[in-house]
C-alpha cells in the first residue's frame, strides 16, 4: 500500500465543482480529506469566522 497526499488550493464559496472534478479524476481510493484552517483577520483569529484556504487529500494507490 502507497498513499499520496495532494495539495488543493481552494476557495470555498466557489470551487465545489473544481473539487468535484479532482476527486472524481483520482484513481485511487480517497482515505482523507484535511482542511486547513487559515486565521488571517481579526474575526478569523477570535474563532468567530473561519477560512479554508486548502485542503490536504490522502489518497491510497496500489
């Protein structure tokens, strides 16, 4: 068993149908999917809002 991990730069509002397409487009078996959560502003850091600003996906090949 390998496993691959992908960097996905995303934007949440809008990118749903991009990582639909890259999902569906690994061959394959999709173990996890990590978000990053960025804190960049002053509501972001006081827990208030947060931003994904990419995802990590673990992906098990053969």
């Amino acid at each position: 068993m390998k496993y691959k991990v992908h960097h996905f730069e995303i934007n949440m509002a809008q990118d749903q149908g991009r990582l639909e397409h890259f999902l569906n487009s690994l061959k394959g078996e999709v173990v996890s999917i990590v978000p990053n959560v960025a804190k960049t502003t002053l509501f972001q850091i006081y827990g208030i809002t947060r931003k994904v600003n990419f995802l990590l996906i673990i992906e098990k090949t053969n």
